[in-house]
C-alpha cells in the first residue's frame, strides 16, 4: 500500500474580528450573527491576503488548493467559491483547484453551475476538481430552502450536471425539483468524462454509500478519529462488497487543521488560541440552526445522537489534539500523526492549510514555510 500523501491546502476566509465576551452576546456565529458588525474595509484587506496566502501555497508544493461555499457567517465568506476560483485560475499555473463544494440544494439553477465549472475547467487547461455537498444545517435557514428536500435536490442537481457535462445536448431534463426544455451548455469541460468530484461530509451514511457508488473521493470534516476510521471502514467494505472494486487511498480524504513548529511546546503555544477561534467561535451555532428538521435521516440522527460526540465549542485544546481533530506539533510529531493516515487508515489526501481560525500571518507563513520544507517531502 502507498505511504505517500496528496497535500491539499484549504482556506475557509474567515472573518476574525469578533469581540472577546462574543458568546454572552450572540448565540451563534451564524444565520443571526448582526452584519453590522462585518467591516468591508478589513474584509478587503482580507480577501487579498487570503488569495496570496492559497496562491503561496501553491508555488510552495501543495498539490492542489481548495475553496468552498458558506453563507451568512463569520466562519467562512466565500458565497460563491466559483468567483474565488476564477480569480486563482490565472495566478495558479499548475496546482489543482478544488471547489469543495458547491451547496447543489442550496441553487435554484444547478445548470448554472455546471456552466460555471465547465468554463472554469477549459480556462484551467483542465485542473478543477469539482466538490459538490449540501450545505450545513445552517444555511437551509439562510437561503430558505425546506431542509427535508436536501438530499433529493443533491441528488437530482447532481445527475443534471453529470449529464449536462457528458451528454450531446440539447436534450430535455424532468424531475421533480429542476425542470428545463433545453440542456445545452456551453462550453463543455476540458476534463473527460468530466472534472473530478469530491463528496466533503461528516460521515452521514448515505453520502458514504453514495461517495463509495460512484468512486468518488470522500473527504471526511472536522471529526474526531476514530470516527474517520469508521467512515473509510465503510467506505472499503461498500466499495468490495456492494460496487465491486477496492477502494484507494486517493479516494479517502481527511480536512483537519494543521500547524507545525520547532518543537511540539512551540507550537502547541502558538497555534491554540487560534485554533480555539476556528472550533469556539467560527464553528459556535444553535443546535437548532446545526439540525432542521429533515436535514438528516433518521438512521444518521440515530447515529449522531448515538455517538456522544461534544459540541465543538465544548472541547478543549487538548481534547482536539487527542482525539484528533486538528494536528498539532514538531515536524517529527506532524509526520508521525500523517502517517498513521497512510499506513493504518490507507487514507491519501490531506486537505489542510497553514491558516486557522485568526491566525496573524507571520504564524501563517511560518506554519507554512516549515510544512512545505520539513513535512511534506516525507511523503512524496
């Protein structure tokens, strides 16, 4: 089996200026967070900075970059991940760019992506990757969109796209949620069949089985280990026993928050209160706004209430590092925890970023600079 790993770095563009006692003052960061308190001027300078961070990383030996599609909230502003990715698409020569993803039951005209990502696939020369999912919780509120219809709309949104992508057009679509009399687009993807597609989750059984049906990459987010592991263990017994094939490395993903320093004491000090911003502020929500009713089928919700999982704004730092949430360390440390990924797990991509959270960038450009020179080589 393959100890090596595809480096992937990730950006959420967060919006960090959020006040010290903001758990006493809004319940959530979230649907209700006031957007007064957003200032266009910061956000300006964070746009470009954020762009020259997944730019950097590129031309410092990530694989790929990695944008995605959140509304409403301090955690993650990019609305439209497509608009991120057209600005990379010229100032990233080589590196892949991953949309993961588009909220596909969140658009009202999913042929609209398919187009976007066409275009942005023939300006590319053919290096997007193409995530699709359905959007947290959250966002059903957000955009007003009946969460008990998330999984169908995915579900159709995405047979749409695949056809419109490799079918002869024009021919007419009829479901129950999309209707058109003309599928047609142009232009058509570079990529054939089609762009790659990623499936992100939190390891609800059906987007494994479905990840697992169609050979996509599943990229598990913000989750403890063991609960990694039990998602690929689905994942590859699905994959023999039901599809026929066995599941690779490179169609097991993993997003987890990384930092590296001199020693494990460097950067366990330098990285917590930012990582703490990510999981007690950034991730801070209601159960209520987290789980509408409908947005996840009774045997997940037997899952997750099952599980006993805590809350993110719940755990400590070292609870995150112990049960392995985020990745905290030396070179020698950060290796030896990615290896357990490779060797044990048979998992191949890393999706990560030297960014968390409200991390400065002079922490920013050091957490990088060490992970490109010290850790990533050891798994090319």
């Amino acid at each position: 089996m393959s100890k090596k790993m595809q480096f992937y770095y990730f950006h959420l563009m967060p919006y960090p200026y959020l006040s010290e006692n903001f758990h006493q003052e809004y319940e959530s960061t979230w649907v209700t967070l006031p957007n007064s308190l957003y200032d266009p001027e910061k956000g300006h300078e964070l746009y470009n900075r954020y762009i020259d961070e997944l730019v950097k990383a590129a031309e410092m030996g990530w694989d790929g970059v990695c944008v995605n599609e959140h509304h409403q909230n301090a955690y993650g502003t990019m609305p439209s991940p497509n608009i991120i990715a057209a600005m990379l698409v010229h100032r990233i020569k080589t590196a892949k760019i991953a949309i993961v993803g588009n909220a596909l039951p969140l658009h009202d005209d999913p042929l609209r992506v398919a187009e976007e990502i066409a275009m942005l696939d023939v300006i590319s020369g053919g290096r997007i990757i193409s995530g699709f999912v359905r959007g947290t919780g959250m966002e059903y509120f957000s955009y007003n969109i009946n969460p008990a219809h998330s999984r169908e709309r995915f579900y159709e949104a995405h047979d749409l796209i695949i056809r419109a992508w490799t079918e002869n057009g024009p021919f007419r679509f009829e479901g129950k949620h999309y209707n058109y009399r003309y599928v047609n687009p142009w232009p058509r993807p570079l990529q054939k069949p089609h762009p790659p597609i990623w499936l992100p989750g939190t390891g609800s059984l059906e987007t494994i089985e479905f990840a697992a049906e169609k050979r996509y990459p599943f990229m598990m987010v913000f989750s403890p280990q063991k609960y990694q592991r039990k998602a690929y263990e689905m994942y590859r017994r699905l994959a023999e026993e039901k599809f026929g094939y066995e599941a690779q490395p490179s169609q097991l993903a993993f997003a987890i928050p990384t930092f590296v320093a001199e020693t494990d004491a460097i950067a366990r000090k330098e990285a917590e209160q930012h990582i703490l911003w990510l999981f007690h502020k950034g991730l801070h929500t209601t159960l209520q706004f987290s789980f509408p009713p409908g947005y996840v089928s009774e045997k997940s919700l037997a899952s997750i209430l099952g599980s006993g999982l805590k809350q993110f704004y719940q755990l400590s730092f070292q609870e995150l590092i112990d049960e392995g949430y985020i990745i905290v360390g030396s070179p020698a440390t950060v290796i030896e925890k990615l290896s357990v990924y490779t060797e044990e797990m048979k998992a191949g991509i890393l999706i990560g970023g030297a960014h968390c959270g409200d991390m400065p960038k002079e922490l920013v450009d050091k957490n990088m600079e060490m992970f490109a020179k010290e850790v990533i080589p050891h798994f090319r």
